[in-house]
C-alpha cells in the first residue's frame, strides 16, 4: 500500500524535472495528495465492511 | 453425536486454516482493487485540498455499491456459464 501511494503520488504531482529537488508546490500537491488518499480508503473500508457484511448476510440467511 | 448422523467427515483445522486462509487473501485483494479502482476514478489529480470533499465522498460510496455489484453479476454469470459447460458435457468441450 505504501509503494502504491508513492506511486500514485509521485504521478499525479511530479511532471517537471527542471530541478532536482521538488519544489514546493510539488510538495505541497504530495502532502494533500497523501491527505486524501488516506482518507478516502478509510471512508472506502467502512463502506467496504458494510457491503462485505450485507453481502453474508444475504449468503447464509438466519446464521 | 454427530456419529449418530452417519457422519460427514469434519474438516480439519488445518483445513480450516487454509479455507480461511484464503478467503481473507481473497478479500483483501479484492480491497486493494476497490481501493485503486474507485480512488482513481473519484479523486481528481489536481489535490487542492488534503479533505475529500462532499462531490468525492459520495463518488467513493457509490463507486463501493457498484464495485460488489460488479462482483455479483460477473461471478453469477461465471456460474452459469460454468454450469452450461457441465450440462452440455460430451459435446466437444
């Protein structure tokens, strides 16, 4: 998961190689970009959980 | 006095371990694709903000219903093809 935000980070922010360090713009796109990420897979665990959950039930009614 | 009922031979706990095994490997794969799936197609790459907003959040939620209903639809319709495949036997599989 680790390597995958890296990755999806790196991608989305980083696009100019004119400096060898990121500047602050990058900087500030990853933070917000880490930000996000987090808080969307935690919101998407929760809704994942209740589907997951919703979906046994319906498997094995009365168990 | 399950011997009672003729029976059914119990499944070991290492079976066990293992079915269980997989499921859970089974599921968190399936997460990991959610999560890479629904955050590409609802998080828009411009990051202005470090918060979901109302537009993303809701796009995520719906994107979690679609992606299990997606799921069910595929593996009904494997199952079906799967059981056709059974039925017409001996016809040059």
């Amino acid at each position: 998961m680790y390597s995958k935000l890296v990755q999806r980070c790196f991608d989305d922010c980083v696009n100019d190689f004119t400096t060898k360090s990121l500047h602050s713009k990058e900087e500030g796109c990853v933070m917000r970009c880490v930000d996000k990420y987090l808080k969307g897979s935690e919101r998407l665990g929760q809704r994942f959980q209740e589907q997951n959950a919703a979906m046994m039930q319906g498997q094995m009614p009365g168990r | 006095m399950s011997f009672l009922f003729g029976g059914r031979p119990q499944p070991s706990s290492a079976e066990k371990i293992a079915a269980a095994e997989t499921e859970v490997e089974m599921v968190s794969d399936m997460f990991n694709r959610l999560v890479q799936s629904c955050t590409k197609k609802c998080i828009p790459t411009d990051y202005r903000e470090g918060d979901l907003n109302k537009g993303e959040s809701v796009c995520l939620d719906r994107c979690v219903s679609k992606f299990f209903e997606v799921n069910v639809k595929v593996s009904e319709k494997m199952q079906g093809e799967a059981a056709g495949r059974a039925g017409g036997m001996g016809m040059g599989m």
